[in-house]
C-alpha cells in the first residue's frame, strides 16, 4: 500500500526496504544501477517491545548508521506481525475490514487498517500496520510503500511454487515467531503466524496445522527460510518427524558488499525489492 508524498523525490538508483516487528527490524539498501545490495543490517531485541519502544529503536539506527543521508527512488517498509487476515477478493468490502480482522486478531478500535492486494492469489490482505512506524517514515523521507510481511511471503513462494504438483510446507523463522505458509498444485492452502518459545511449540504448529490439511508428514516437503540453519534445534526436531526437511534459497541475482547468513535468510526483506 502507497503512502502519499508530501514533496516530490528526487529519482536516484538507490532503493530502501526496511522490515519492522515487535521483536526485532531488518533493513537493506539496493543500489539499483549495479544490482548491488550495498548494506544489510539486523537488529534483534532479545525480547518483545511495543510499538513506541520498537520506534525508539529505529530512531536510534537512524542516528547511528547512514541510511537518512541518502536519498531514495523507492522506500518499502514491510510489517511484521500477527495482525493479518486474508479475504477472497470478490468478497472484499473495504468497508468492513475491521468485521475481517476481529475474528483471529484482537485489535482496538482506535487502530489503523490498511490492505494489500495480493494479485498472484486473488485476494486482499486485511492487516494493521504500525502507524507510529510509517509516521516517522513518512516524515523523514516523504513517498513510501509499505506491506504486511504476509504479502511479501505469499506472493513470492507461489511464484516459487507455480508448477509444482506436492504440497510444500514452508516456515519463515524469526527471533520467537515464524510464518507458515502452505501451498498444494500450486494453490494456496492455508498462512499463519505462531509464536514459540521452544523447539517443541515449532514443531507442534507444524503438525498440528498439516495434519488439519491430512498432509502426510513422510510426504509433504518442509521447507525453511529465514533465521535458520542446519545446526539449529528447530532443523532437528523438524527432521525428526518430517521426512523431507530442506531451505529455500531467495534465487536472487543481487551483488552483496557484505552477502546475507544462508542463501534463505533475509527471504522477506530482500525479496520485498
């Protein structure tokens, strides 16, 4: 979705994505002329903040590295949280999106929703953003877009997955929360957000949510992308009751001053360009 620009940007080749949760932000910078992403940093806050601390955070990344003394073409900031709902786009009626969202999210009535059309899917995605977070964006830079990490996710793993026959588990991993997203012949079948704390909650979502679609866990494939690696107690427990575990790759065409963790982390931040 498109924020309205109070001045016009002066057109440069370079391009900011900027990826914002609750328990930790993400940006990188694409020089578009060389296909290079000249800066990719991360920040974790060990634990959940809100809102207003989050942005205490960004205002203090913004003070201490160089991202403010550039200048722009395209900014994108992408929010991550669990305040997201799907709608069949014939059904969407925009007038209602608080009546879709109240039913798997608890949102108050002072909040701001905005939507996503995920063409690829042919739907809308119903979702809060956090407004304080695109106010300060906005008063910085002017003109932006911002998504719900969802979009992002959606949109790129049917595009992954536009021939395949199998169904496809894929788990997006962040510091205590990880997105699922589920395709089968190249359709989406379901996407949600968890929470977890253990290895044990992970893999229970995992299950849990396949064996609601009666995917057979010897059958269906498990796919990670994100904050993970082979070594990490997540990968063993899923290989432990899923037979076919592996990572993505964001096959992505980008020169990298300083290359991301794995060829799957950074999925949706990257992939938001």
């Amino acid at each position: 979705m498109a924020q309205t620009n109070k001045t016009s940007n002066k057109l440069t080749n370079l391009e900011l994505s900027i990826q914002i949760s609750l328990s930790g932000l993400s940006f990188c910078i694409l020089q578009r002329d060389t296909n290079t992403i000249s800066s990719l940093k991360e920040i974790n806050f060990q634990k959940k903040l809100n809102p207003l601390e989050v942005l205490d955070h960004l205002k203090h990344l913004f003070n201490t590295e160089s991202v403010t003394q550039n200048t722009y073409s395209a900014i994108t900031i992408i929010h991550d949280n669990e305040l997201s709902t799907l709608v069949p786009k014939p059904l969407f009626n925009e007038d209602c999106m608080a009546d879709y969202l109240k039913f798997n999210s608890k949102i108050l009535v002072s909040d701001f929703i905005a939507y996503d059309e995920v063409v690829v899917n042919d739907s809308i995605n119903v979702y809060v953003p956090y407004i304080n977070i695109n106010n300060f964006i906005y008063d910085q830079f002017g003109a932006f877009t911002f998504k719900h990490v969802s979009t992002v996710l959606i949109e790129e793993i049917l595009h992954i997955e536009k021939n395949t026959s199998k169904p496809k588990v894929y788990a997006n991993i962040s510091e205590n929360h990880f997105e699922t997203v589920i395709v089968d012949n190249a359709k989406l079948i379901l996407y949600n957000t968890f929470e977890y704390n253990t290895p044990e909650d992970f893999i229970y979502y995992i299950l849990f949510a396949t064996e609601q679609l009666n995917l057979n866990p010897e059958t269906f494939n498990l796919i990670f992308i994100g904050d993970v690696s082979k070594e990490d107690a997540l990968y063993t427990i899923a290989y432990k009751y899923i037979r076919n575990v592996s990572f993505g790759n964001r096959n992505d065409a980008y020169k990298y001053m300083e290359a991301p963790k794995y060829n799957h982390s950074n999925f949706t931040l990257i992939k938001s360009f």
